[in-house]
C-alpha cells in the first residue's frame, strides 16, 4: 500500500518561523518606509510655510512706510498700540511715525508670561497698506479739478464709506534738515484727532488749487486710532501645534487694531510654526551693521540712515524623529560673533526637551526698506 506523505508537525513550525521573519521584516520596512515618508512631507511642509510666511515679511518690510505722513500738523494728535509689550513701539502722538522700530528680546522682557518666546526680538513695520481688507490697498489722486481714479478697473476704485487719509506731497514746510523737497503732509479734518481721517466720500472737500493730493484708503467703516496701519512680528507661545517642540513658538504678524489698539484673533496671521528663536539685524549707513534696536531714532533720520534688515529665525523642520540625532548645540542664530551681532542659542538653556531628536533649520531673510 502506498502512503501520501505530509509535513512534520517540526516542518510545519519551521515554515510559520521564517514566514513570521517575513511578515515582522516586511512590516518593519513598511513603517520605516512610512516614517520617513511622513518626516519628509511634515519637512517639505515646513520648508513651503518657511517660504510663505518669509515671502510676506520680506514684502511688508520692503514697504515700510508706504502712505505714511512726514509730517503730522500742528494740533493734530493719534494714538497706537494698547498691548504692553507693544506700547513700547508707540510713536509720540504728535510725532511723524517711525516706519520700522526692533526691539532685543531680552531687553524688553519678552518673556512666556507675556505671550512671546523669551529672548526672540520683536519688529514693527507700519504702512498703510498692512491690513488683511482690500480697502487699504487702493488709492487716488485729488488733483484741483477733483479725484482722478488710479485704474480703470472699478473694483479696484475706494467707496463712500471707506475711511481714508489724505496726504500732501508739495507742501513746502520741509522739516528740519530735511533735504527732500516732498514731505507728504497730513491734510487733517478741521478739529481732527486720532487718525485725521475722512470717508471718501468726503475726499473731494480738500481739493488744493495748488497742488495735488494723494488718497490712501486705510480700513472700511471705522475710525481711525492712527493715519497708518501697523504690523508687529514677533514668535508667539500661543497656538502652537502639537507636533512643534516645547519651548518654541508661532512666528506671527499681528495687525494693530484701528478699533481698540490691541491684537483680535481676527488679526493675528500665522507665518511660521515651530520657531525657537528670532533675530532682527540692520544695516545703517551711519553705524554699520547692528542689533541695537532702532526705536532710539526718529522717523527723518530712519528714511536717511536704514538701508538694510536682516532677520534670522530659528524654526523647527519636519517633527521629532527618534531614529535621529542632532549634536549641534549651541547654534549661532544671525551674524558670527566675531562681529558680536549673533546670537549662540542654547536649546538646553532656552527649556527645549529632547531638542536632539528634532531638525532645526535657520532661516535668513534681508529686506531693502524703501523709506523715501
């Protein structure tokens, strides 16, 4: 009799050992496959925010002062920020605004208690076309025969309600050492205060049979606090995603409310996540490079002396990886120290657990201010 033969019982565990090899191999490489895909992604993500959100700095500092008044008339007052930390920024309320005012993180007390990263620098950009409405990017001439639109498109025209400031720029008050012979002059409202503005719809009542006048539009159906919109960039500890490591923070750009002078979630815009530091440098032709802040200057020196900022930020890529490890500590954030401008960032010091597991990149942004 002839007998089929069949596996041992010894064999059959064999083959469900290696096929077990198998399956725990062809996993572990299925995961590792997708961590490091999922690293890759989180770091293409953070590379493209890195771009956005510097694109939109880099633009706002290179327009830094557009729209702003020269010269504030006699009589003529406004005010500003109502958060502490930016109050410091304010300018006098009769004084012509400062386009761009820094501040050292560690001089002025940024600390988590007041909302920011301790020891990042805090920068403040003001123009009139900062706000998120597209009222404030729109303006006109006021020639003597009455308003000229810019455009022939009319979406791009100001309406009635608009609030809008007006500035004249052939006045011949040219302030002291002033060598330009434009000074942009605030027309104010007779009896006008916090902002000197007017609806557009009242615009052609400043008609100047002398010479012409410029509209800019600032915010829709409001009152101004200030004849200019104002951003402050700074990295904030609020909001901050789960991925980011602690102890870093939101590289954000808060709008100056024109209402109440404070920072709404409606006009805080994130720019960055996962930043552990930001550095603010400029070039002026009278000192060179420096990190001192430049809020000591006044608005006439700064359209004369500025001619650079650099700003270095220090921001997480990607998330943490347990498989890597970064041995780089202290990491210079800005210039060398040999100029004494960079700042040695300590991550240990600065409160960030397990720094070594995540990837850390710095970002270099110079912007060419056109103050005048």
């Amino acid at each position: 009799m002839r007998r089929n033969k069949g596996f041992t019982l010894i064999e059959l565990l064999i083959v469900l050992a290696l096929l077990s090899l198998m399956l725990a191999l062809t996993l572990e490489m299925t995961i590792g496959t997708l961590r490091t895909y999922k690293q890759y992604s989180k770091s293409v993500e953070s590379n493209i925010a890195g771009v956005i959100g510097l694109e939109i700095m880099r633009r706002d500092i290179e327009g830094a002062g557009y729209g702003l008044p020269w010269v504030i008339p006699a009589g003529t007052t406004y005010q500003e920020a109502t958060n502490p930390i930016a109050m410091l920024f304010n300018d006098s309320p009769s004084a012509a605004p400062r386009a761009i005012l820094t501040g050292d993180g560690n001089a002025i007390g940024t600390a988590p208690a007041n909302g920011i990263v301790a020891g990042s620098d805090y920068l403040v950009v003001k123009a009139i076309n900062l706000e998120q409405n597209a009222t404030c990017q729109k303006w006109h001439y006021l020639y003597s025969t009455g308003i000229v639109s810019n455009s022939v498109t009319t979406t791009e025209n100001l309406v009635n309600a608009d609030r809008v400031i007006i500035l004249d720029p052939g006045s011949t008050a040219t302030p002291t050492g002033e060598a330009e012979t434009t000074n942009m002059v605030l027309v104010a409202p007779s009896g006008a205060n916090l902002g000197a503005s007017t609806l557009f719809q009242n615009a052609a009542g400043f008609v100047n049979t002398d010479d012409n006048r410029i509209i800019y539009g600032a915010d829709p159906n409001t009152n101004l606090r200030m004849p200019f919109n104002r951003a402050d960039y700074y990295v904030s500890i609020a909001g901050v995603p789960g991925r980011c490591a602690p102890g870093t923070g939101v590289l954000v750009k808060a709008i100056v409310s024109q209402s109440d002078g404070g920072f709404s979630n409606t006009n805080i815009l994130p720019l960055l996540d996962c930043v552990a530091d930001m550095q603010v440098y400029t070039l002026r032709a009278s000192l060179g490079n420096t990190s001192a802040a430049i809020n000591a200057a006044d608005a006439q020196t700064l359209r004369s002396d500025l001619q650079e900022v650099i700003v270095s930020i220090l921001a997480q890529v990607g998330q943490q990886d347990p498989s890597y490890s970064n041995n780089t500590n202290p990491i210079l954030v800005g210039f060398s120290p040999l100029n004494g401008l960079g700042r040695n960032f300590d991550f240990a010091a600065a409160g960030i657990p397990n720094w070594q597991k995540y990837r850390w990149k710095i970002y270099t942004l110079v912007a060419r201010p056109n103050l005048r």
